[in-house]
C-alpha cells in the first residue's frame, strides 16, 4: 500500500493562477480530507468528503473547490490564487466510521506570488 | 466542539518518559481524545486514541482522568526521533470523523 500520495511535493503560482491539488489513497477510505498549514500554526480542515460524491466545507473553505468523483481521488482546486492561500497543504484518508485514526500525506508546499 | 488546552513547549531527555498533558473540561460524553505528531515537514502521525480508559499501543501510552477533564500522553522511553509537535484532539460528536487540530505542544528530546 502507497498510503496517501499528493502531488505536486513543490509548486510555485503567480497571484491569478489556478491549479489541482491531487490525492489519491489505495486504502478503500470513504473518509478523506483536506487540511492546510501556514508556518508555525496547527491544521485547519478546507474540505472533506465522506464518500464518493459528497463533499462538505471545514473550517477554511473559502477560495477552494473540491470533487469526489471516485473513492480514491479528492483533488483540490484553487482558482485564482491569491498570496493568503500560501501554506503547506495535507490531504488525509479515514475508514468508513470516521471515528478513526486519519492517515495522512506527505503534503504539498504552495507558494503565491 | 470542545476545546484542548496545552502547553507550548516541553523538553525532555532521551531515554527518559516524556508526559505530555491536555486538559479538554468541556468534553462531552461521546467524544473520544486523539493524540497525533507530526515531525518537521511531514504529516501528522496518528499516536492512540481513548474514550475514558487508559490504553497502551506500541508507540504510547494514554491515562485519561476519571472525569475526561484531562488526558496525558506517555512515551516511555522517548528517542531524538520523537521531536515533534504532539496535537491533543477531542473528537467532534458528528459522525463525520473530522479532527481539528490546534497548535499543539513541541516536544524536544535532548540528548
């Protein structure tokens, strides 16, 4: 098992720029989730899913986009970055109660300029 | 949704048990704690978790107050390795599993 696998590790966006977080598990997670980081600060949830076609909004949705079109797949969109959305994004995975230990990503690291 | 409460920072020498506390007053019946850490740059781990008993795994140990009030975290035998930030969590009481997560206490092993 690859576990929680987000690409790009690294990307660099010029303000106005849109762009796709991607995430993928292999774990048959119906739980998974979005998190972002800013610098010396905890996590705060973007979005969630929990299944395939249902998304709902955390704590900090505003300026994102999210989809759930399949139980592996839950991409992030960004559409007209801006330098506030700067930060270290996590995408997480858990099983079917929710209730459960969240699996994480290596993370993606975004910068705006 | 209630709240975590811990300390900022911690030392700790290697090879010696690092506890770790977190007061949550405003728990409610049905919410677990969840301990996760998460070292410079990677993702959170996932640590234990515990409704109202102590549990044990293989990475820590969990005592959890009688009256939820408050829970610490116990690495045994703490190794440069756990030089982390510890997040204490109270899970929400919806069913949709999603943890927030504060700041967290950084935990710093001495050699």
């Amino acid at each position: 098992n690859a576990g929680v696998t987000q690409t790009p590790k690294f990307r660099i966006l010029k303000i106005g720029q849109s762009m796709t977080l991607q995430c993928t598990q292999d774990m048959n997670h119906n739980y998974m989730y979005w998190y972002r980081q800013d610098p010396g600060m905890g996590l705060k949830l973007i979005y969630y899913s929990v299944g395939a076609g249902i998304t709902d909004k955390g704590e900090v949705p505003n300026g994102y986009n999210v989809s759930r079109s399949t139980t592996e797949d839950f991409p992030l969109r960004l559409e007209l970055a801006a330098p506030s959305q700067t930060s270290v994004y996590f995408c997480a995975s858990s099983l079917s109660t929710g209730n459960e230990k969240l699996f994480f990503g290596s993370g993606t690291q975004l910068s705006v300029l | 949704d209630a709240k975590t409460t811990q300390p900022p920072s911690m030392d700790c020498a290697e090879g010696r048990a690092a506890n770790l506390p977190c007061n949550h007053s405003t728990i409610s019946g049905n919410e677990y704690v969840y301990w996760y850490r998460q070292i410079h740059s990677q993702g959170p781990q996932y640590i234990i978790h515990g409704l109202k008993n102590n549990e044990t795994n293989e990475m820590a140990s969990l005592i959890i107050t009688e009256d939820r009030k408050s829970s610490t975290l116990i690495l045994p035998h703490a190794t440069l390795r756990d030089t982390a930030v510890y997040y204490c969590i109270v899970a929400p009481s919806s069913n949709t599993g999603k943890l927030i997560f504060g700041q967290g206490t950084t935990l710093q092993v001495k050699p």
